[in-house]
C-alpha cells in the first residue's frame, strides 16, 4: 500500500464545477503539498501546509493532520485547469524528500 | 529570476551506454533533489543534497545510478551501463533552505533506452 493515496485517480468535469480532490497518507508528515502537473511534465508547486487551510485565487487546500487527510478544491473550473494533481507529503523524522501519490488527471470540458 | 534547468531535455540511448543528466538549481537554493517519474505514475524520490553532500540517497535504485554536487551548485545524475527500465522522466527541483521549504521543480529530461 502507498504511503500516499488520492482519489479520485481521473476526474472530468464541466466548466465552472466545483472540483474536489482527495488525499489520504499513512504516516507521520512534517508538511504536505500539492502539486501541478501539465503534459510536457513540468511541475508546480501549488500550496505547501502543515495545517488548517491556505487558499490562492480559485484554488482552496485543506488538511486535518488527525485524519491523515487533505483536500485540494477548485472553484468554478476552467478548461485551463486541465492537468494532473499529485499530493506529496514530506515525512516526519527523515530527510526532506518528498514521497508522492499518484496523481489525479483533472479533464475540464468547455 | 531563472528557475531550475535540466539539460538535456531529451535524451535517447541504447541499452548498456552511459548517461549524463544535468540540474542547474535556482541560485542560492541549498537543496537539490533528483527524482524519477514512470508513465502513468508520481514521481519517486532518488536522492538529495545540502550543499555539495548527498544527504540522503536511499533513493538510487542500484550502483548504476550516482550523483554528483562538486561545488554545491549544479548536480549531474550518472547512470551507467542504461537498461530500459531506467526509460523515464528525471526531475530536479531545489529549495531555498531544507526544513519544510517549497522545492521548485525543472521541466525534466526524458531518458529513453531502446
């Protein structure tokens, strides 16, 4: 099983829908970040957090350290949203490399 | 400012011939990390350094792989004697400081071993 799991793996949507999408870790985490990527594979970073809520423009991230989750919500979709999602999480105790999900492909439709 | 680069941004060999991978980091950043993402999957840590040591390399899935940071600035990843299983997408990405910090990712270079 993967230290780091997110749902769901592909997602499709209209323009302008509320996009939520989930991730699960098994361990304990220093921090948790969320990342873009488009095809080409470059990455972005979104948001890193260690706790509560961080929100930047249509892009809202959650997380409750004692469930061991964390939520990444996208308001009012755009087709420009199209990529992959992935969740890292940066492990506590160890060094400071990242282990990532898998990542959810986000398809936007106009 | 420039972000992180990698060079090349695509590579193609022939099994068993050496390879060279280079990372330029954002200058200042202290952390560089190299990580390797399969088709279809997230990518997978292989090492990291603080300054011009490996401090973590747990990450390099054999002795083919090695790492280098000579004068803390720009990294080179090695793989010797490719198989086509190390067909992939290499990723670097540094950070300003070690403890909890944003890394920046580069755009990749896409290793392909026929």
């Amino acid at each position: 099983k993967n230290e780091v799991e997110q749902s769901p793996q592909n997602l499709t949507a209209q323009e302008g829908e509320f996009i939520t999408i989930n991730c699960s870790y098994s361990v304990g985490i220093s921090a948790l970040h969320w990342l873009q990527q488009h095809p080409g594979g470059g990455i972005v970073s979104l948001f890193m957090l260690s706790s509560g809520k961080k929100k930047h423009g249509r892009l809202i991230a959650t997380i409750n350290i004692q469930e061991k989750h964390s939520s990444l919500h996208i308001t009012a979709s755009h087709p420009r949203d199209s990529a992959v999602y992935i969740c890292a999480v940066i492990t506590q105790g160890g060094s400071e490399k990242l282990v990532f999900g898998k990542g959810t492909k986000l398809t936007v439709n106009p | 400012g420039a972000g992180v680069s990698q060079t090349p941004s695509n590579k193609v060999t022939e099994k068993g011939k050496y390879v060279e991978l280079r990372c330029d980091p954002i200058s200042g950043h202290t952390a560089l990390y190299w990580y390797r993402q399969s088709l279809g999957q997230g990518p997978e840590f292989l090492i990291y350094f603080q300054g011009t040591g490996a401090a973590d390399d747990s990450g390099l899935p054999n002795d083919r792989f090695f790492a280098v940071r000579p004068e803390g600035s720009v990294s080179t990843l090695k793989i010797q004697r490719t198989e086509r299983g190390d067909s992939a997408v290499y990723l670097c990405a540094s950070s300003a400081q070690v403890t909890y910090n944003e890394q920046f990712f580069g755009p990749g270079t896409r290793l392909t071993v026929l």
